[in-house]
C-alpha cells in the first residue's frame, strides 16, 4: 500500500477541497512523461463537458474516458468488484488511471494486475462488457490490451498517471468513497 507523504493524501496530492487552481495541478514530485500522445495503440478522445452532476450520466464510451461526472471521486487502489463509473470518471480528472479488466479474467491475470492498485494514481477494477481483456483509461485517453503482460499497459500508466492533459491533476486520490481491496 502507498505511504503518503506528511500532510498528503494516498495519492500524493495536497489534501483539501475540490478547487479548480494551478496549485492544485502540481504533479506531486512526479516527472511527467505525457506528450499528448496515447501509447502505442492508444487513442485520444475529444474534449466535452466537465461537471459535477446527480443522477445518471451517459457516457460515450465503455468505460468512460471524460465528461460529467460524480461530485464523489473514487479512492484509488485494488478493487474485486465493479465500481460506479460516475465516481471514477471524477478520479480521472484528477489524473487517476483507472485500469479495468473483464469479470471472467483468469485469476493469474487479475493477480498481475493487482499491483498496481497500490502505486500512486492508479484504480483497478472489474468492469463488465470491455470491448477488450484489460483497458487502460486516463482522461480523454484509452487503450485495450489483450491482458496484463502487455508493456503498453505500464506505458500507459507511467505516461498518463498525474498528466498535464487533466482538469484537476494531483488533486486527491483519497477522501472520496470506495474502501479498495486489502
């Protein structure tokens, strides 16, 4: 599990509330290796609305990759079972990656996964109907892969985790709902 750091969330970010200011974009330490570019395979989606919203939300894609969304982020970490979308879109623009990867995945596979729910910025979980085995998905940007072996996939994280191209990067990772998996 992530050590914060003194005065920071899980995530590295300043704990606090859900302000829209430069100083909340810091990247937590973080080198940034975005370029606007999704890695190889990857595709970057357009720009469309960015609110807090109740109620239900329809997203043009499967998982979401931006739009409106909860005013509830998700805490970030390891989860067994789905999340709600709303929730996750929000940790997206705060620079989360959110990994997802079908139910049926052999339990080999999803324990390779499970790794990654414990760095920085980065949500893992079951998500029905993938068009693929595993999809990686940051804000505006998503890959599919054919599983976790694939080195798109730490690409992927490394190069969109914390990125420059979110709303609110570096905003907190903690402090929202969801408890993750031990």
């Amino acid at each position: 599990m992530c050590r914060p750091e003194p005065g920071r969330g899980r995530g590295g970010a300043f704990e606090g509330d859900h302000e829209h200011d430069a100083g909340r974009r810091a990247k937590a330490g973080r080198a940034s290796t975005a370029a606007g570019e999704p890695a190889r395979g990857g595709k970057t989606y357009p720009a469309t609305t960015n609110n807090l919203v109740e109620g239900e939300v329809e997203y043009a894609r499967n998982p979401p990759t931006n739009g409106n969304h909860s005013p509830t982020w998700q805490n970030c970490g390891f989860y067994s079972e789905p999340i709600d979308k709303k929730t996750a879109v929000h940790s997206l623009d705060h620079g989360v990656v959110w990994i997802t990867y079908r139910p049926g995945l052999p339990a080999d596979q999803i324990e390779q996964l499970r790794p990654y729910g414990d760095e920085e910025y980065v949500i893992v979980s079951p998500y029905p109907d993938l068009p693929a085995p595993v999809v990686a998905t940051a804000w505006r940007n998503q890959i599919h892969l054919e599983g976790p072996n694939d080195p798109r996939l730490r690409e992927f994280v490394d190069e969109f985790r914390i990125s420059e191209l979110t709303p609110l990067s570096g905003n907190r990772c903690v402090g929202g709902i969801g408890q993750p998996d031990a």
